[in-house]
C-alpha cells in the first residue's frame, strides 16, 4: 500500500490526544478515545493489506512492524523496575510481562480495577491496546472467510458487537474497555470503510 498521508495525520491526532489525557489536561478528559481512533485505523488497514493467499506474509509483515519494539519495551521495562522499584512493584511489573508476551495484556489488566485506577503499579499499562490490535489480527483470516461467505455477516458482526458494548458498558465498563468481542465494531467501521469508500477492501 502507499503512503497515505492523511492517515498519518490521524494517528499522529490520536497520539496527542491520547498524551495531553495522560498528562491531566483537564480540557482533553476524552484523550483516551484516540485510542478508538488507532483501532478503526487499524481495521482500515487490515481490509487492505490482508490476502487470502498470502497469510504468512500477512502475519510476518505485521510481526516485523511490531514486535521487535514491543519486546524490547518489555524487557527493558523488566530491567529498569528490578533496579529502580520496590520489591512488590517489580512483581507487579513481572506479572504484567508474563501477560505481555503471550500478547494478553489486556486480559490481564482486566483482571485488575479498570484502565483508570490508580491502586496498582502498571508501567505496562500502554500495551493493553497493542494486546487487543494484536488479537484482531489473529482472527483477520477467519473474519475474512467469514464475511465473503455472506455479505450480511459482516453487518451482523460489527451490529451485534456494537449491541454487547452498550449492554455490557451497564454490567462492567472494564470488561467492554479491555476485551476484542466488545471492541471488534470499531476495528469493522474502518475494515468497511475501506470496502466501501476505497474498494479495496475484503468485505
């Protein structure tokens, strides 16, 4: 695919509203919502980059771009809270990679109050979301089949993961955050955005 300035533009928006929240702007108390930018991105991209008969470039591109970044965040994470927190802070940290790894970060923050507690010691907090992109990425072939099966599934798909977000929002805001069922409309907004607006995508 070639560059595409404009949404590179968005992401970078989605950075710094994400940033400026982080850092108590108390005009930016939605910053995190650029985090919902980056996933409807990422659906847009998936619809494009993803062939069927090229699943294992598909995954080894994607790893290239990631995880070398992503690991290298953890163990250094790893080392610098060994030497510079306390002992049940640095099991805390420990316990985070041990989720981190395996790419289920956000699961194991769920575990935990929600994204805005401030009772735990969470320096790997960031990678909840990488946890969940990376999960949609994993079922990407499945939802293609899916999808190309019959056309009204993904409108079903994106309609009833949509519908258990509100509904689940009511019963426990954490798990709707955290979990990829909850989440998966936003990755579709964009995978059919790309369908739709660019044909070029899978749907």
């Amino acid at each position: 695919m070639n560059y595409r300035a404009d949404i590179q533009i968005l992401r970078g928006i989605s950075v710094v509203l994400v940033v400026l929240f982080h850092l108590g702007f108390s005009s930016i108390k939605s910053g995190f919502l650029g985090v919902d930018v980056f996933f409807v991105i990422s659906g847009f991209l998936m619809a494009i980059l993803y062939k069927k008969d090229d699943i294992t470039g598909f995954y080894l591109r994607r790893a290239k771009r990631l995880l070398p970044a992503y690991y290298a965040t953890i163990f250094f994470t790893l080392i610098f809270s060994y030497f510079l927190t306390t002992p049940n802070e640095t099991v805390q940290v420990s316990k985070q990679a041990l989720y981190a790894v395996p790419f289920l970060s956000n699961i194991g923050f769920w575990f935990q109050d929600s994204y805005f507690s401030n009772s735990h010691f969470n320096p790997l907090l960031h990678l909840w979301s990488l946890g969940v992109e990376i999960q949609f990425y994993l079922i990407v072939p499945l939802l293609y089949w899916f999808f190309t099966k019959l056309k009204i599934n993904y409108w079903l798909t994106m309609i009833v993961s949509l519908a258990l977000c509100f509904i689940m929002v009511e019963f426990s805001p954490k798990t709707s955050f955290f979990l990829v069922p909850f989440r998966l409309w936003e990755f579709l907004i964009g995978y059919g955005a790309a369908h739709f607006l660019t044909n070029q995508g899978n749907v």
